[in-house]
C-alpha cells in the first residue's frame, strides 16, 4: 500500500514493501521508508526495511495491458487515518524522494544538458510514469526560500511552482519538505552568533561509527538546536522560529489550492540539541512538549493563509528508533475535516541503510521490524 522510496528517510505510509526507484539521474535511494500518523486520529508510519511480501502470479490479462492515463484531483484531506482526493477516493501513495541541495535549490524540471546532478526531467517523469510511481516528496530549501528574517523569495517560490506544475501534468502528488540535514539548509541568519562562534566538528570516533550524523552532536549543531527550540531572537523582536514559520507561511500560501500538494512538511528531521543524551538514555517529556509548542506555532502561521493544508509535524529526530516519547496532540484549531495534521517520522534501520537493492541480514530484518512496530505503537 502508500510506500515512499526516500533518500533521506522519511515519512510515508500505510504498510510496507521491498521497492526499487525508477532510474532517476544518479539517484542512489539509500531508505524505503512508509508513514504517517494522522496525530488525534490514526497512525501512518515512516519505516524502513519490512519483511518482503511473497511474489504472487498475476493472471493473464488476455489482453494488452494499457496504462491509466494521469489522475490528480486535489485538494487532498486527511480523514479518518487516510489520504482522501478531491473526488472522496482513498489514494495510495508510491513514490520517490527527491531533495536538491545544490542550486537552483529545488529539483530542476528543465536543467541544461551537463547539468551533473539528479533532475525531474522529461525521461525522468516518463520513468515514474512507467513504474508506477504517483507521489514525490520535494525538497524545499529553507534558506533559499527566506534569505532574511521576514523576506520571501518570490523568484524561488516560482522555480518551485514549475517543478510541483510538471510533476502534476504527470499525475504525481506532492509533499513539499523543507528541508535540513544538520542545519544545513537553514537560513544562515538562523545561526545565532553564540552557535557560530563554535565548532562544527564532528568528533573523529563517533564520525567513524555512524558517519555524517555525528556532527549533530557537535558543539555548533547543539547550540544551533537549543536556539531554535527556545526561538532565540535573530532580529529584533523575531525568533528564529517566528521567522521561519512567515516563510513556511508564503510558502503554504503559494500552493495550498495546487491540485497535486499532499501538503506541507515543517521541518526534515529537527535534531533535540542538548537534550539529546537525555532522550537516547531515558525519555525527555520537557522536550517532547516544547516541539509540540514549536510546529503548533508554525502551524498558527501556515492555517492564517492556508487554513486546510495538511501539515506534516515530525518529533525531534531521535523518535522512534532511540527515544520513548509519546508525541503531545497537536494544538491546531479543527477544520470539518478534522485538525489535517500528520505525524511524519522517520525510522532507520542501521545497518541496512545502503542504497544496494539486496535485502538485509535476518539479524538485521528482524531489529527493522522490531523498530516499524515500536514506531507504529508509539506513534
């Protein structure tokens, strides 16, 4: 049922399967990922690495095999633990993850030959099509859409337009993702000077261990964290968090009525900062609570101009695989539909994580599905 094949693990789904992506330039997808959990409501989960349905014989059709011509119908709800279109169906979604953190700063459609990097162009959507892929989650840079405190990019906000606008006529949902990894990909004037003033090393043996993550927990990054969690101020009478959810906002409001958007992910993987020792070894309910304060505050910013997008919350990035946390119910004004808000989070199967299309170890198998089930029970 809905599967995401994701690069950076995330969100998506309603049960899992083994799946290979479509030839997408250079694309090496390192996770399958499933998930979401309808906060209030239903659970959805982010996972990676189930256990592999059996191969079950199609019938001969006795026939040629047509394929569907592409069907979006926005806006897309959600009710009652699914994903409901436009025309009241229940939609399940199977698709890829697709992030540019290079310029122009969101998937190209229409990049020049040489352009060297991974793209959605015309041979790539015929791929998607041709697999059966229906769904694109898209990486939106935070720190090209809102390159101040209180701009907007307009500019921006059209190259994004023209990719969302392509991967519609091809029949593909979308969920946009804005989008970090170790605050790489925030604006740099959300680096308070007290965080710049540290060091972004990541220490050598735990960089061996577990490789680029570890500079999470480098004196910067948990500096960088504990600013963003306490909103510290970047301008005068601004937290960074005030600031970051006017940009969520512009672009919540630029594509809330686009028939192809799944809705809107706050924030790819928020990291707990200081309090990260305390949630791997135990639980950090004062944590737990203040993230729920944070993506409601965004979430106020997003429902001013677009009050029934679906918004996608994630937990500090430790959930679930290291930390106990029941995520707070979301303090989010209802629609007739209900609040529209979805638990994303993102499961990671050390060990597993790849790229190759073989299947993991039984060792290693089990632990990811020992980790789906937590997951789902916890959120």
């Amino acid at each position: 049922m809905a599967e995401l094949v994701d690069q950076e693990g995330s969100v998506r789904a309603r049960s899992v399967t083994g799946s290979r992506s479509p030839r997408l330039r250079r694309r090496a997808v390192r996770r399958v990922v499933a998930g979401l959990t309808v906060l209030g409501s239903v659970a959805v989960v982010a996972v990676a690495c189930a256990t592999p349905p059996d191969l079950v014989a199609l019938a001969d059709p006795g026939g040629p095999v047509t394929v569907a011509a592409p069907d979006v119908i926005g806006p897309m709800r959600v009710r009652g633990g699914d994903l409901i279109d436009g025309a009241g169906r229940t939609v399940l979604m199977h698709g890829v993850n697709s992030v540019a953190k290079w310029e122009p700063w969101v998937t190209p459609v229409d990049a020049p030959d040489g352009f060297g990097r991974d793209t959605l162009g015309p041979d790539d959507l015929a791929a998607l099509d041709r697999d059966g892929y229906n769904a694109v989650r898209l990486g939106v840079w935070p720190a090209a859409l809102m390159p101040a405190p209180g701009q907007v990019d307009q500019e921006y906000l059209d190259r994004v337009a023209v990719t969302v606008d392509a991967l519609s006529e091809h029949g593909i949902w979308v969920l946009l993702d804005l989008h970090q990894d170790v605050f790489h990909g925030m604006p740099e004037w959300a680096t308070t000077p007290a965080a710049a003033a540290l060091s972004a090393e990541a220490d050598p043996g735990l960089a061996a261990a577990i490789g680029w993550s570890a500079a999470y927990f480098s004196p910067r990054s948990l500096k960088q964290w504990d600013d963003w969690w306490a909103n510290a101020e970047v301008a005068p009478g601004l937290g960074v968090v005030d600031a970051y959810a006017q940009g969520a906002a512009a672009l919540a409001d630029r594509f809330d009525s686009d028939p192809a958007g799944i809705g809107l992910e706050l924030i790819n993987e928020p990291f707990p900062g200081s309090p990260a020792l305390q949630c791997l070894i135990g639980d950090c309910p004062d944590l737990d609570a203040t993230v729920g304060a944070r993506n409601a505050q965004i979430s106020a910013a997003i429902r001013a101009s677009a009050p029934e997008m679906p918004l996608w919350w994630e937990q500090e990035t430790l959930f679930p695989n290291f930390t106990d946390a029941t995520p707070p119910q979301p303090d989010v004004p209802p629609t007739a539909d209900g609040r529209q808000v979805v638990s994303s989070f993102h499961i990671y199967c050390l060990g597993t994580d790849s790229g190759k299309p073989e299947l993991p170890d039984p060792t290693s198998q089990a632990y990811c599905d020992a980790q789906i089930s937590q997951g789902v029970n916890r959120g």
